[in-house]
C-alpha cells in the first residue's frame, strides 16, 4: 500500500467518519492504488487506462459491496466532506430514532409514580451544579461521584433505579448517564400527568465530580435564589417554573404523585403560616419565599390560574436544564 501523509490524513478522517458513522454501511480506506478506469473514448467504446486512483470500499449492510474509485484528492476530499455532513444529520449508528423510545420504555419499567418524585429530583442534582461564568459543573452523569454529598442524600436509590433501565439499554447500545438521567426525569413528568418533553440524545458524561457547593440551599430566601439561578442562566420565571416540580413529593402540595399545578395553588394559601402543625410542614423555605417575592409571586399566580402556561413554562425550562453545561458528542 502506498502510504504519504495526505494518505493518512485521509485515513483518519474516514475512521473518523467510520466510528461515528450514521450510515448503514462503513467506509473501508482500501490504497492509493494503480487503478485500472473505463472512459469513453468515443461514443461506443470505452478505453481501459491506468491511473493511480484512490480506492474506497463500501461496506454495505446489504449484500454485495461496491468499489467506489476516485480520481483526484479534491474529488476525495469532496467525498469525506459530504459523508462526514451527512453523518452529522442522521441520527448516531442509523439508531438514535429507535434508541429513545427504548430508553423510554426501559425508564417505564423501573419508574414507577411513587419513584418518579425522586428521579426528577436526580435530573435537578446532576445538571443544577452548572455555573455559566466559568461553564463547570452541568448535565454529566456526575451525580454517581457525589451521592455522599449532604445534598444528595436519598439520590442513590433513584441512581440505582436507572441503573437497571441502562443496563437493558446499553445491551443494545450504550448511553451515557446523562442521556439517561435527561429522558428518566422527561418520563417521570408524564407518568405523572405532566408534560410530555421531548429529549435530544448525544450527553456526554464527566468521569469526576463536579465542584462543590453549586445547588441552592433551601435556606436560600428569593434574592438568594434568584441570583443562584442567575449564575446558571436562569431567568425569574425559569426559576419559578422549576420550582414546580416541588408539585411532586411529600412537601404537602397535594398529590404526591400527581405532576399539576397544586404547588402554585397552595403556595398562594401559605399553609405554613398556619398554627395546626400538618400545614406548617408544607413546603422548603425555598418554596415559601417564592411569595414573598413581586417578582417571584408574579409567576406564582399566573401558574395557579393557568396550568396550561405552567407546562408549557416547564417544558421549556426542564430542556434547558438539561442542556445546561452539555457536552455532546462530535465526529
Ligand atoms: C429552587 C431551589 C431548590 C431547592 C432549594 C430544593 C431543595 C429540595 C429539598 C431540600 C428537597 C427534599 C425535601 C424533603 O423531602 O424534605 C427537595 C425535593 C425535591 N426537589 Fe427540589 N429544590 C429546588 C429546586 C428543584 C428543582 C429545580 C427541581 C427539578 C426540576 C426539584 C425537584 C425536586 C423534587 C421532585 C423533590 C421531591 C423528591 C422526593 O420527594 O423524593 N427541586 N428539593
């Protein structure tokens, strides 16, 4: 085989281009071969000439493969370029249009109504350590390196829920923590009654913790947790949006398993103001100061009106979230 460095620039791109194919078939780099090629000579006949030529095999899952000649550098440049865009819009291995129906019917069968509460709570603790100004922490499966963290307590339980989903996922093709985590908390939502949000696979996962120190404290009161927010590139409204996912779990906003717009309602009513112990219990400090806020409350009564608006709100906050500080996987 004729080797020169275009060679073996050429080389590496197409494996490049091979071990993050899209394509049903793989591109084999065969030599820069004395190639024997057909031209016209004239209408009828055609002349068999000798010309070094670069030979591609295309490994096809069909049967028969075919010898792709080309003549030319430029020509085969043209050709890695097109291969390579094409392999950028078509979904990753020709299966990430049937890997995500696969992880959501994994996630269904592990996330019950009564998990789900602590899944969406998962999402929040591995994507909400991200801080824009320096770009760290964010959605990266991270979460598996910091379940000892005072934070995270009661998180490993729901980790090890997903687990069993993934590992029927990765038999048939391996995803990364991130992805898994982003579409259980998408589920979660649904099997609920809430929202049903729509995930981009192709996270990247960290192999270290994140720093520490990132969430908000429930402590926090509303400049505390607007400004927390804002460090992670999130508006007022994202913030109280979010915040609704608080609907979920035992802090005494209605249905523990029903994803609505009870926790608004009830905010509204500040049961915690009350002197009978049960409803002094409802809510984080958090939560309350979400109505002793103009700006916060602002929020809080258009999603007590309008359950439809604190959907759609959340849908698109809950993709930000986990977009926050991604990584994604490129050719
Ligand atoms: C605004 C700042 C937030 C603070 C300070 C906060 C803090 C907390 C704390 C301390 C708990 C445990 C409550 C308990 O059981 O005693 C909790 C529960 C929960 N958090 Fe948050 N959280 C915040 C935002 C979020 C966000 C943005 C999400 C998701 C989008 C979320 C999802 C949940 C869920 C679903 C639970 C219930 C978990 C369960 O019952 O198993 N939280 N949160």
């Amino acid at each position: 085989m004729t080797t020169t460095t275009t060679t073996s620039l050429l080389e590496t791109s197409l494996l490049r281009c091979y071990s993050s194919s899209s394509f049903k078939f793989k591109w084999k780099f065969d030599s820069l071969a004395k190639t024997r090629l057909f031209s016209p000579a004239n209408s009828n006949n055609y002349d068999v000439r000798s010309l070094r030529a670069w030979r591609i095999r295309c490994v096809s899952d069909d049967p028969g493969s075919r010898l792709v000649f080309v003549s030319s550098r430029r020509k085969m440049v043209v050709l890695l370029s097109t291969a390579q865009l094409l392999s950028h819009l078509l979904p990753s291995n020709g299966k990430a249009a049937d890997i995500y129906p696969l992880m959501q019917n994994e996630i269904r069968k592990v996330v019950t109504k009564g998990k789900a509460a602590g899944v969406l709570r998962l999402v929040f603790h591995d994507a909400g350590t991200f801080e824009l100004d320096d770009n760290s922490g964010g959605i990266n499966g991270s979460i598996a390196y910091e379940l000892e963290r005072p934070e995270n307590t009661g998180l490993k339980k729901s980790l090890k829920v997903l687990g069993k989903a993934k590992i029927n996922v990765d038999a048939i093709q391996p995803v990364s923590w991130a992805d898994m985590i982003s579409v259980a908390g998408s589920e979660a939502v649904s099997i609920c009654g809430g929202p049903t949000i729509p995930v981009v696979l192709g996270r990247l996962d960290s192999m270290q913790p994140d720093p520490e120190g990132k969430m908000p404290p429930e402590t926090l009161n509303a400049s505390g947790l607007k400004e927390c927010f804002k460090r992670k590139g999130f508006s007022i409204q994202e913030l109280v949006a979010l915040s609704g996912a608080h609907t979920l779990g035992s802090k005494g906003f209605g249905d523990p398993t029903a994803f609505d717009n009870a926790y608004y309602k009830i905010l509204l009513t500040k049961p915690w103001k009350s002197t009978s112990k049960m409803t002094s219990m409802v809510g984080l400090p958090s939560d309350h100061a979400l109505v002793e806020d103009d700006e916060c409350l602002r929020w809080v009564k258009r999603y007590a009106e309008d359950q439809d608006k604190f959907f759609k709100d959340f849908t698109n906050a809950y993709i930000k979230l986990v977009n926050s500080g991604a990584k994604w996987k490129m050719l």
